[in-house]
C-alpha cells in the first residue's frame, strides 16, 4: 500500500498530460464516431472511478452505491434534455404517453433552465453525500457496515426510479434526446464536442485527485484510512476529512453520470443500481485503488469489457467479472498499478545496481 | 385496528425469514470478520433445492419437509466450499471478502440462470400449508405462521447450541478471544469451517420458507440480502439477541411502509430508518463491551 504513494507525484503529471494528449488529439484523428462515442462513455465511467479512488483507495471508504450520485447528475442532466426536446412549456412525450393531460412534475419544472440543471449536477450530490456521510462518520460508521448501507441505497433508489413510470420513466427510462444545451444531438460534430468536453472533466478530475493526493488533506486522508484513531488523537476529525472525501467522490460521480447521458442517449434504473455501481467497484479494483491512473484505466477496461463482450456474449461476461473480482481481491488487492509499480521499482533497482557496478568500474 | 394487522402479520413473516438470513450473515461476521454477500444466493440455493425435491418426491406433503434438511446440508456444504477454497485466505479483511463474495454471488446468479429458467420455477405448498388462521377477522396464510415458527425453532437451536454444547462454548471461546482459545487447545480452524456451515445451511434453511412465500429464481437472493444487511447492522454484529428484535421490527416497518406509501418508497425508508436508528446507537442494539475504541 506505501509504497503506491512513493512514487514521485510529478510523474504523474506527466502521464495526465500524455494521456490528454492520447484521448484529446490521439484518439479523434484516428479512431471512428462509433468508437469516439464509446471512448466517450468509457471516459465518463472513468470520471466515477476517480472519485472511488479518492474514496476508496485513498480514504478507505468502500463506496459500493455510487451508482446512486451517477443517478443523481444523470438524471438531472436526462431531466433537462428531455424538457429541451419538448420544447418551452411543453409536456415530454413520455408523460403525455401514460396521460394525455399530464402535467410536468413540480421537480420537473426547474431543470428546464440550463444554469439551475448545470448547477444541480454539482450540488445535489454535495447535499445528498453531506448528509449522508455526517450522518454515517459522526457516529463512526465504517468498513463493511459503511458499503453495505451505501449499497442498500443504491438498490432502494433503483427500485423506487423502477416504480416511478409517471415522473421518471420508470424501467424504460428518459431517452430520445435531440439537443444538448442548445446543440443538436444527432451530429457528428457535436458528437466530438461531447467528448471532448467528457475527457476534458476527466483529465481536470483528475488533476484535482492528483492535486489533493499530494497536499495536506490527502496525507490526512491516507492516515485516517490506515490509524483513524491516531489522526483522532492528533486533534483532527477524522469524520470532517472523510466526509469531504465522499462528497468530492460523489460530485465526481454525479458529473460523470452526467456526461453518460448525451454520449449513450438513455438512463434507466439499470445505469444506477446495484450491479451497476458494482462494476464501478470491479474497475477500480482491477485498476488499482489507490492509484491515480489504475481507476481511469480499470473503469475503461472495465467499460470496453461491458459493451463488447456483454452484447456477445452476456454469460461470458458475467463468470469473467464474478472472477475477476475473486482473483483480484485474492492475488492482486491493489490492482493491476501495484504490478506495473512492482515492475518499475524491479527496473529501477536492477538500473541502480548497473549504474554503480559501472562507476565502480570506471574508478 | 384493522388495518394494522395484515402488515403486521404479513411483515413478521418477512421478518422471519430475514431473521433466517441475517443470522446466517452475523454469526460468520462475528466469528470471523468475514462479510458473505453471496448469502443471497445461499438462500436461492435453498429454494431451487426445494424445488428439486419436489421434482424427486412428487407429493409436496412429504418433500417440503424433506427439503430443509438438504437444503441446510447443501448450501452449508457450499459455504464451507467458498471458506475452504477462498475466505480462508482472507481472514480479518472484511472488505475484501465483502468483494470476493460479490464475485462468487454473481457467479452463483448466472449458474443458476443457466440452469433454470429465467422467469423461475414454481414450487407447490404443501397441503398442511394451505389455509388460514382467522386473526381477529383477517385470514393470514399457514405459510407465514409457518415461516415464523420454522425461524423461531432455527434460532433456538443455534442458541442451545452456542450456549449448552461443548462446540458452542468453543465458538464463544474463539470469538472473544482467538489467540487465548488456541492456546487452551480450540482448534480455531475447525470453528471457523464449521461455523461456515451453520451459517450458510441456515440461509439455505430460509430458502426454503422464502420459495413457499415468494417466486423462486436467480435473482431472488438480491431482494434479501440487502434488507439482511440492514438487520444486521441495526441488531448489533453476533447478537442473535439483536438481530431478532431488528429482524422483527425492519419486517413489520417494510410492511407498513408499502402500505402507506408503495413497495419501492417502503425500500428508501427502511434505509432511513436504519441510518437514523445508527445516530442514536451507532453499534446497533446490542454490543459486546470491550475496551476497545469504537
């Protein structure tokens, strides 16, 4: 676990930058819309996985129902595009569907400004995982009991979205989106300004992860993941600094939630539930947690795994994600960035050993 | 008055067979820190179990009663097949068998999606099952009398067994103190294997009434074992104590949630009140007192 955090934090840096360059120049000269959208969609889960690192990794706080803050700006953003398609004061189609004389839900009616929804996307999360997270840290909730309630929020808002046909779509969801804030959903130019502006979030995410990882508050954090009671004994509360964890955790998931919506066209229930905020988990996991770079690249992994394989070849996919979370948790706990480190330090110390067998040589 | 009683009775079912589950979860949890979340699926275990029998033993009288006993011994011999092959090297890391455990749930989900179909099987009440008592004018079915009296029967035998055999105090000996019960000559493995297979033949024994109750299919675990968890963190971890009363309470809340609102909001709520209940006694119900910091 120590020695992830070893590694010298401007390398990292570097890697944000050569991997925008890869996602931002790279990828849209070389790769087609198809695979730009799904590249997109990739990039938004990555945006969650950020967060559970900073969470998870970092915090030590298994957030198993993060699907409920992806719900949270996916929903919004869904809500808003849907009024959008609509046109002013109209009645979305859905609705007029189950009732011709239907009226917009009273929750409905502010996500028809694009400030109020752009603003929602970031606040409700912080109002959802700040009254949840003090709730849960004050009275030292933690560890398994922690991710279980997590979780079982996740699997409560799934089935309550599921239940709600009237106001939310219910199962089938909100999809048929024709614009995005103004711009015209079903075209490829936009398309590729979708993406970017989804890669652009990710690599400022991860700036950010990258920035706190390094700073005071990321130290603490380390240390009341490993000695919660030491940092107590210190003077800090450890519940103020893993509190402000989750809700930057669940902000990171509310905006990539947000993002998935105009890149893939639809949010159901089954986007924000209980297997869907586990895959998340399966990402960052094989990744590896307390790394910067393992989430992103577990999520992504993750996420190409899903569509290309869970289409094919469904049941495939699921004994391999049931494996994959066997044989990680028991060989690999931190991920698949704990072997690319292990190789690195071996790379390293067998330099070292060169260089000075050869000053040794030359004197 | 009337109107309390149906999600009253109708909630103490549920409320039993979620005692069922949960004992299953806390007794593992306290044992050995170890969190199963394919307890779920122990409990869809059971149900295809009887669901099997009745296949084999056509008569529903003889094979209901047959069946818990089998379905005890195989989802018992199925836990101590994932201690055997996986917890076993993951002791005292809760949160990484909570997620092993996620792997072999999902597995266990997709065998079973393979093998029966998708819409589930059905499984027939027997006839000493199918009637009603008449409880001040409401006609509540045998099956959830039964429901309950099959979990009260359960939890009172793992009581007796904890508390008046010599294998039951060698389990209290190991969950107090670990290092001190070896030394005295408990063979703490042992303990742990075979409090493994209690706890998952008791999920298998709550499959069992839950295929009476409800559908049987492979996604019938995910329904329980979150609900599961939530007695357990309310009743205190290794309480059975506790996780009775808060089996019995979270039961009857949900029922009486989904009666005044619907049966998804009675879902969000449960979680409230849970999460409330944790304010005023963050370690549930009952603890055990330690001098350790909470």
């Amino acid at each position: 676990m120590k020695k992830l955090t070893k590694l010298n934090p401007w390398y990292s840096l570097i890697g944000i930058a050569v991997f925008a360059v890869l996602l931002l120049v790279v990828a849209p000269s070389v790769l087609s819309m198809h695979w730009i959208n799904n590249l997109g969609k990739y990039s938004a889960w990555a945006i969650v996985a950020v967060g559970i690192g900073l969470a998870w990794g970092r915090g030590g706080m298994l957030v198993m129902g993060q699907g409920v803050f992806f719900a949270l700006g996916a929903y919004s953003m869904a809500m808003h595009l849907t009024l959008e398609t609509a046109g002013p004061d109209a009645t979305p189609t859905f609705m007029i569907l189950y009732d011709p004389l239907a009226a917009v839900p009273a929750f409905w009616e502010p996500f028809r400004s694009e400030w109020f929804t752009v603003l929602a996307i970031v606040l409700l999360p912080v109002i959802v995982a700040g009254v949840l997270g003090y709730a849960l840290f004050k009275r030292r909730v933690k560890g398994a009991y922690f991710a279980i309630l997590t979780q079982a929020l996740a699997v409560a808002l799934a089935v309550l979205v599921s239940s709600t046909i009237r106001e939310t779509g219910g199962d089938t969801g909100l999809s048929d989106f024709k614009y995005f804030f103004g711009y015209v959903l079903n075209d490829d130019a936009n398309k590729l300004m979708i993406y970017m502006i989804t890669v652009g979030l990710l690599i400022v995410c991860m700036l950010v992860a990258w920035q706190l990882y390094r700073s005071r508050f990321g130290e603490l954090l380390l240390a009341t993941r490993d000695a919660e009671d030491r940092v107590r004994f210190l003077g800090y509360d450890p519940a103020n600094i893993k509190l402000v964890a989750f809700v930057i955790a669940a902000v990171m998931a509310s905006i990539g939630g947000a993002m998935f919506v105009p890149l893939v066209g639809i949010i159901t229930p089954q986007e924000i539930g209980a297997s869907a905020s586990i895959l998340f988990i399966a990402g960052v996991a094989l990744g590896g947690r307390a790394s910067l770079f393992g989430p992103v690249l577990g999520a992504m992994a993750i996420g190409w795994g899903q569509s290309s394989l869970a289409s094919s070849w469904p049941e495939g996919w699921i004994y391999i994600l049931g494996l994959l979370f066997i044989v990680v948790t028991l060989f690999l706990p931190n991920g698949l960035a704990s072997l690319f480190s292990r190789m690195w330090s071996t790379v390293r110390t067998s330099a070292d050993r060169r260089s000075q067998a050869e000053r040794r040589l030359a004197a | 008055m009337d109107a309390l009683i149906p999600p009253l009775l109708n909630g103490s079912a549920v409320g039993a067979l979620l005692l069922l589950a949960a004992l299953g979860l806390t007794l593992i949890f306290g044992q050995m820190g170890v969190i199963n979340m394919a307890l779920g699926e122990f409990i869809m275990v059971g149900a295809f179990v009887t669901y099997l029998t009745q296949l084999v033993i056509p008569s529903s009288d003889i094979s209901i009663p047959v069946a818990l006993p089998v379905a005890f011994v195989v989802a018992g011999l199925l836990g101590l097949l994932l201690e055997v092959s996986i917890i076993q090297w993951m002791y005292r890391r809760p949160l990484d068998t909570l997620l092993a455990t996620v792997g072999v749930s999902l597995i266990l989900q997709q065998v079973a999606l393979q093998i029966f179909p998708a819409q589930g099987v059905p499984v027939e009440n027997p006839g000493w099952l199918q009637g009603q008592i008449d409880v001040f004018g409401y006609a509540w079915p045998y099956r959830q009398a039964f429901t309950i009296a099959l979990a009260l029967v359960c939890v009172a035998g793992l009581a007796a067994w904890l508390k008046y055999t010599s294998f039951g105090r060698r389990i209290r000996a190991t969950v107090q103190n670990r290092d001190l019960a070896e030394t005295v000559g408990v063979r703490t493995r042992n303990v742990d294997r075979i409090t493994f297979f209690v706890g998952s033949g008791l999920a298998g024994v709550a499959g069992v009434a839950a295929s009476l109750i409800g559908g049987t299919n492979s996604q019938m675990g995910v329904q329980y074992i979150i609900p599961a968890f939530l007695v357990v963190v309310a009743g205190g971890i290794g309480q059975i104590k506790g996780t009775i009363i808060a089996a019995w309470v979270i039961g009857v809340a949900m029922a009486f949630f989904a009666d005044w609102t619907s049966g998804s909001l009675a879902q969000v709520l449960a979680f409230v009140l849970v999460v409330i209940f944790l304010q005023v006694r963050p370690q549930g119900l009952f603890t055990v007192r330690t001098r350790g910091l909470a």
